[in-house]
C-alpha cells in the first residue's frame, strides 16, 4: 500500500472510488470502486485451446507431410525438383525449409504450453 493512504488513515482500498472506469461494460457510473470485481467470464480460453486451433493445427500439420510428400514423389520420377540456378532459389532452398521448421515448432510450442498450463 503506498504511504499516501496510510497518511490518510485507509488501511486498505477497498471503498476508494476511481477516477476512471474500469468496466468494459456500462459507462453510465465512472465512478467504480475496486471493491466490485469485474464479473468472470467462464468461456474464454486462449486461441491456442479452442478446437478450431487444434483442427487448424492438424491442417496444417497434413498440408506440409502432404507438400513433403509431392516432393518426394516428384523426385523419384523426375530426379530434382529444380535444376535452375540463382541467388533466389538458392537462398529458398537453403533457408526455406528451415524457416517453416521454426514457425511450426513455435506453433506447437505454444498448443503444448497452454495445455500443460
């Protein structure tokens, strides 16, 4: 508790009106005092815990062994993928691959923090 309100005899907050609304919902009353707590919300869940991240998750997950796959069959018949030369596809080739390895795991990472939470 900061000095000032114990200077002032208040020995805690409760009961001291805000200047400024806290709510989000009715702004008819500014004056809110931190005694009245916000109601709770019981259905939000972080993004990453919703069925539609899981089932956008999986998506994705299926589109890249999908992708991996074509590749791989591509080669097989047709020997490389490209033959063509240059510092574009040298660099897409080089950092491409490893660039979607990173977002994916950040994206799992994230799926399997809040679950775990």
């Amino acid at each position: 508790m900061p000095p000032g309100a114990l200077a002032r005899g208040w020995t805690s907050y409760e009961g001291i009106p805000l200047l400024l609304s806290l709510s989000w919902g009715d702004k008819s009353d500014a004056r809110t005092t931190l005694s009245e707590p916000p109601p709770p919300r019981q259905d939000w869940r972080p993004f990453s815990l919703k069925p539609a991240a899981h089932v956008l998750f999986a998506a994705l997950t299926l589109v890249l062994i999908g992708g991996l796959e074509t590749v791989i069959n591509i080669s097989r018949t047709k020997g490389a993928v490209t033959f063509v030369s240059g510092r574009a596809v040298d660099m897409a080739f080089d950092y491409g691959p490893l660039l979607l390895a990173v977002v994916y795991g950040l994206i799992w990472a994230a799926i399997d923090h809040d679950i775990k939470r």
